[in-house]
C-alpha cells in the first residue's frame, strides 16, 4: 500500500491543503471529489519496491 495523497481541511495552521506524495500520480481534490491520473512523464531511478517522497517545513522569518 502506498500514501499517494493527502488532504488536510483543518489542522493548526494547515487549511484546506492537499499534498502529493508520488511523482507517479497527478492528484486534484475538487468539490470533494479526488481524481488521481497516472504521470505518463514519470520515470524512476528506483527499483519498484522503492519510492522516495519528501516534506519540507517552510517558516517564516
């Protein structure tokens, strides 16, 4: 099983924001509706046992 995406509508201070974690699959989450479509550009380095994804925290300064 894989996390492919992620929608968060209230945690803190993260509102209504999706996140992606496949480079493999378009995600678009409208009107409550979630449509992932396969990245037909995707080309891994990887073995297919493996997938690398990444979150990066932003602050303000």
């Amino acid at each position: 099983m894989e996390l492919v995406y992620l929608w968060v509508e209230k945690y803190k201070n993260i509102k209504n924001q999706g996140f992606n974690f496949s480079p493999r699959f378009e995600c678009e989450f409208e009107d409550n509706v979630l449509t992932i479509t396969e990245n037909k550009d995707y080309i891994s380095i990887f073995p297919n046992n493996i997938n690398i994804a990444t979150i990066k925290e932003e602050t303000g300064v």
